[in-house]
C-alpha cells in the first residue's frame, strides 16, 4: 500500500496541472473576455495570483512526492530503524514565514492601483464622466451628482431611476431624493457605451449585491448607504445584471439587463421612457 500511496499523490497534482493547462482551450476559464477596461485589469490580477498559487502548488506538491517516495523506498529496502524525531529547523522555520509574507506583501501592493481606480472615489475618471455629462446636454452645477442613474435592490427585483428633462428639454442632475421629473425602469439598466459612467447604488431592504459579469463589476448593495459605481463598455451590447447576494427565497428572481447603446440612443431611451410613463392611457396623439 505505501507504493500505492506514492503514486496516488503524486499523479493527482499532474492531472491537474494538465487540466488547468488545457483549461483555457476548452473555455473552462472565463466564459467571456471582459468588456470594462478596468475589468481586463482584474483579469490580469486573477491570472498573477493563479500563476503564484501554481507554482507554490507545484513546489508542495515535489517536495510530498520526494517525501513518500524515500519513505517507501527505505521500508521496501528493509530499514527497520526507529523513526527519526526532529523538532524541526530554525532557518526552514524562518524561510516558510518570510516567503509567504513577502508574496502577499508583493500582492498587496501589486494590486493598489486596481482597487483604486475601482473603490476610491478620488480616483473615479471626473474629466470623462463629465464629458458624457456634457454631450447629453445635462444643466448641472459642479456640486450635483455624476451619475446617470439611481440602482436600488429590493426583494426581488432592480429598481432604476433616471434623471428626467426640463422645460427645455435638457437632461435635468440626478438628485439625491426622487424628483416629479425622474424616470423609472424595473430590471432594464440602460447606460451610454465607450466611456466612463456613474450609477448611485442603494437597497430599499435587505443587502443585495450588483454584478454585471461581463465587467467584473460587484458592488454590495447596503440599506441605509448611497454608494458610487463607475464603469465602461468598450462597444454597445447587452448584459446580465444579477444579485450576487441571496437576498430571500426570491433571490433568483433578480436576473436582470444591462444595455450598454450610444449616447443618442440612451438619449432617445430616456424621451421615450418619459412619453410612455407620461401617457394618460386617454389622450390620442394629434394627427400629423
């Protein structure tokens, strides 16, 4: 059986070496590449990160087979000598803690950049966002919001709130409170492409989690918090938008979309969203 052993562990960590070598030609990985710029950037964390962990895996994995190997080697060649009992070795005790401390610190600093242009709000790309502000005619003032839509979670569904137009047909600031003019969506996130955008993200009850997939966006959703999100599509398309949270026995239910369209067409969304929520049910169009 100590045959049998050896050889078990040490063909495991081959399979999986091979699997995972394979994996990428078979889509086992990533079932789509991101379409968020900053979301490649996690990529490329994910895979820095894997290829640490291979290594290390690899490493361990030697050192137990070289292990069970002259273990059974020794018995199978009739030492029958009394166990050896070491209380281990200073300078291999040091080495296994300073390693791993100096890999994490390596991954701790590696990965600041990332975690702050996607958390911190100082870094959030203001020029851009205002740009977008800008090209949809929106009359705002530098203290209002840089966000184009208001996201709340509620058992079980997403509720979207967008700013509406004035009198003069601009696009009006999304305020922190509910406004006459505001328009709403239930489950349909519909944002301009190619640039940088902003939604507020709140939970009207318990806490919920905003996924889109295809970004490698997350952010919990919190009662009682606005928190900012930002991110970009590299063209238009459409999207999964899940709860990644369970939320209730409704969980499943929050499998919504995210339509990333261009600027004149989330423009032309916005006018029809406010005709069809303006719409008495009674009055008829005046002939042309």
């Amino acid at each position: 059986m100590k045959w049998f052993w050896c050889i078990f562990f040490m063909v495991w960590p081959i399979v999986a070496v091979v699997l995972c070598l394979i994996a990428p030609s078979q889509g086992w990985w990533f079932y789509s590449e991101s379409v968020n710029p900053l979301g490649r950037r996690i990529d490329h964390l994910f895979y820095v990160i894997l290829w640490i962990t291979t290594i290390v895996f690899i490493g361990t994995q030697v050192g137990l087979g070289y292990a069970l190997f002259r273990g059974a080697q020794k018995t199978d060649a009739g030492d029958a000598s009394k166990a050896w009992h070491s209380h281990g070795r200073h300078d291999l005790e040091v080495a296994w803690s300073i390693i791993p401390a100096i890999i994490l610190l390596f991954i701790a600093l590696y990965q600041l950049d990332v975690w702050a242009e996607y958390r911190v709000t100082d870094a959030f790309p203001r020029d851009k966002m205002e740009g977008v502000l800008k090209r949809l005619h929106q009359v705002r003032t530098p203290k209002d919001s840089l966000a184009l839509a208001e996201v709340s979670g509620r058992q079980f569904e997403w509720r979207i709130r967008y700013p509406g137009f004035d009198a003069n047909g601009n696009l009006l600031p999304l305020m922190p409170d509910p406004q006459p003019t505001d328009l709403y969506a239930v489950n349909e996130l519909r944002l301009p492409s190619g640039n940088p955008v902003m939604i507020n993200l709140r939970s009207l009850d318990v806490q919920h989690s905003f996924f889109l997939p295809d970004l490698r966006v997350k952010q919990d959703a919190v009662p009682g918090l606005v928190i900012p999100v930002w991110f970009a599509t590299d063209s238009p398309g459409s999207h999964q938008l899940l709860c990644a949270e369970l939320c209730g026995w409704g969980h499943y239910k929050m499998n919504a979309r995210f339509i990333s369209e261009s600027e004149e067409d989330f423009l032309k969304f916005l006018r029809e969203l406010q005709q069809a929520q303006n719409f008495d049910g009674v009055t008829q169009a005046s002939p042309p």
